[in-house]
C-alpha cells in the first residue's frame, strides 16, 4: 500500500510542476504582452553605454524620441548600481532585450524555488517532493508574478535575491549569502531592512560589510561614466520626485504607508520608515537569537529571521503589488511553525496576499482613486496582520510562558 501511494504523491508533485512550467512558459518565454516599464531599465543603459547620464534630463528627452506610441519615460530612480544589467541588456535591440529579460526572470523563479526548496529539506529532512511542487507553483501563480513579467518590472530578481539568502543562511553558504544580499541592494528599501537585520548577528556582519562593498562597487562605473557629483546629486533629485508621481502615491502603494494614508489623511515620509524597519527587524532578529526559541544558527532559525525580514519589508517599505512575489518564500515558514491559531492567520493573510486582487474585486474592498493593483487595501492588511502575528508567535508566547512560570 505504501509503495502506490508514494507514486500517487511523486505523481501528482511532477504534474504540478508540469502545469506551473507550462503557465511560466507562457508568461514568460512566448509571451507577446506589451511591456510597461521594462523600457526604463533597457534605455538608461542605452544612455549609459553612449556616455550619458540617465540621471539627467535627457532620460526624459532622448526616451521620448525613441518610444513615441507608448507611456512616457519620466525619470530614471533605481540606484548606480544597476548599471551593470541594464548596460547589458542595452546591447540588444529592445524586443530582443524584453524577451531575455522575461526568460532570465523565468530562470530566477524556477532556481530560487530549487534552493527554497533545498532549504526548507535541510530544515525537515523527510519533507516530500510535493511540498517543492507547491512552493514552485506558488511562486509561478502568485498574483505578482505574471504582472511582473508582464510589465518587465525587476521584483522577481529581488524574489531571487532571497531565495539566495534563504538559502545561503540555512546551508551556510557564504556566497549565496552576500548574492542575496548584494541583489536585494537593487530595491534598497527592502536591501537595507535584510542589512540591519543581519548585522546584529555577530558571525554574519562580515559577509554583510562585503555584500555592501560589492554594492559600491557595482556603482563605480555610473560614476566614471557620468561624474561622481552628476551621478550622486543627479540621484538624489531624481529620489525627490518620486514620491511626487501618482503611480508612487500612498494609495497606490502597499504597507503601512497607504493603511496610515487611508485612516488619518497623512503621508509617512519614506527613508525614515525604512530605517525604522530595519531597525524593528533587527530587533526581532535580535530577539530570536537569544530567546533560543529555534536553536542559533539551524536551518529553522534561519527560516524564521528571513521570515521577519520579508514581513517587515512588505508591511515598512512602500511597495507595489508586484513587488510583492518577495513574499513567496514564506511558505517555507509553514512547514516548519508549529501547528497552531498564529500559523492558522499566517496562511490566511498569505492566501490574501496570493490573489489580493481577484479578491479586491470580489468584495469591493478597495479605493476608486487607486490607478491599478487595486488589492493594495489587502495586501497592507494582510502584510500587517501577518507580521503582528509573527511577532506574537517569536516573543508574545515566550513572554506569556515566563509570565506564567512567575506565578506562585
């Protein structure tokens, strides 16, 4: 009887992952939808590699010449960093470029699913194969992921940076450790929150300090290109203006921003509410490490502090809905927190964020003045509940169970 079952399981796990590949493959590699922002990272390395500033206003000018019958190129905001990959992608022609583009970020979800997979193995050694089928068919069907592709956004590289990091922390592989963190770099509001994060543990701050000097190092040749002080200052203005356009408005965005927008009116500036995330993580993360409540350095405590680094970035950080395919590798968690009401609110404020949406729809649940990702109501609900919870699940229980042992 054991012997039928195990390749029913082994069966319905490989069609699974037959169904989710066919899905990627159609969002991804023969996919004819229009791109929408791709064209920023393409055309400031086309301004890059012709010795131009794309921090300048010729991002805005030159851009306008070359994509006449579709949305307007307002402003470059990602970090010098990034040179170095749309510098490459702007070796080839745009609809060439858009097509690798989506076929890398194809690759980057089936192997960051692989080393989610690998480490959650590590973690719980007899986890079956249908259990990497799942996280591999949530990653491929998570609302964010066919709007990234779609769109020719970069979340799902930040999605890779953390499974890299995942998976570096639980397997203590160095390399894969500062890979994800050097890629999280690229959307510093989320980089920064896993820096700090990180830092407070002793035996990670040297892997840390180096992702953060290969960091600046990937900046160096912005800098020669265009000018130390025209690179910096020209970044830095651009950085003023973002929260000015109203695709970045609070109610267009995710997170504590928009639920404090939509309740009292008032926008939360955003450097500092990103500090203070990183702060709180790290506090968390902190918290973990002497509380004991998974022992230091195993595979589940590492689970655990990348858990309270995704939470906290997409419940802090001022995100979008496709930004939020960063909150994929949080099934991890589920297997191994213990069966009880906190893991009960965790999976459902993860079935929100997985079709937030279609959800959004349904229930009517969402602001009429949103432009788009109209789940934005729930995906901050769900984000916020999801890290009280956590919190409650690392620290509130342990409290309560001090408290009770005082007691004559």
């Amino acid at each position: 009887m054991k012997m039928p079952m195990r390749y029913f399981s082994m069966g319905g796990a490989f069609a699974l992952i037959g169904v989710a590949l066919f899905y990627l493959a159609q969002k991804s590699i023969f996919s004819a939808d229009p791109e929408v922002d791709f064209k920023y990272l393409w055309f400031a390395g086309e301004l890059w590699n012709a010795g131009i500033n794309p921090y300048s206003e010729a991002f805005s000018q030159e851009g306008a010449k070359v994509f006449t019958n579709t949305n307007a190129l307002n402003s470059w905001l990602y970090p010098p960093n990034w040179w170095a990959i749309s510098a490459f992608l702007a070796l080839f022609d745009f609809a060439e470029a858009t097509w690798l583009w989506r076929t890398l970020n194809a690759t980057f979800i089936i192997v960051g699913s692989f080393l989610l997979f690998r480490a959650l193995k590590l973690a719980r050694p007899k986890t079956p194969l249908w259990a990497g089928a799942l996280i591999f068919f949530f990653a491929v069907t998570f609302q964010a992921t066919p709007m990234t592709l779609a769109m020719g956004q970069t979340s799902i590289l930040i999605f890779f940076g953390v499974c890299c990091l995942t998976y570096g922390l639980s397997l203590k592989r160095p390399a894969f450790e500062i890979l994800g963190l050097v890629l999280l770099m690229f959307k510093p509001h989320i980089g920064i929150i896993a820096f700090f994060a990180l830092f407070v543990l002793p035996q990670h701050r040297r892997n840390v300090l180096i992702a953060g000097t290969i960091t600046g190092v990937l900046c160096v040749p912005a800098l020669f290109i265009a000018g130390i002080g025209p690179t910096v200052f020209g970044f830095l203005e651009q950085l003023t203006t973002y929260s000015a356009l109203e695709v970045n408005s609070p109610v267009n965005s995710t997170g504590l921003g928009h639920l404090v927008f939509e309740l009292l009116s008032l926008k939360l500036p955003t450097i500092p509410l990103v500090f203070a995330g990183g702060i709180a993580a790290a506090g968390i993360v902190l918290f973990l490490h002497r509380s004991q409540k998974t022992p230091r350095g195993t595979p589940e405590f590492y689970i655990y502090v990348m858990s309270a680094i995704i939470l906290m970035a997409i419940t802090v950080a001022p995100l979008h809905s496709y930004d939020l395919i960063i909150s994929v590798p949080l099934i991890v968690l589920f297997f191994i927190h213990p069966k009880n009401i906190a893991l009960a609110f965790l999976c459902l404020g993860y079935v929100l964020l997985y079709r937030a949406g279609n959800l959004a729809k349904i229930t009517g649940f969402y602001d009429e003045a949103v432009l788009f990702n109209i789940g934005s109501h729930l995906e901050s609900l769900a984000g916020a509940m999801m890290l009280a919870v956590f919190i409650y699940s690392v620290s509130g229980a342990i409290f309560l169970e001090r408290l009770m042992a005082r007691k004559p």
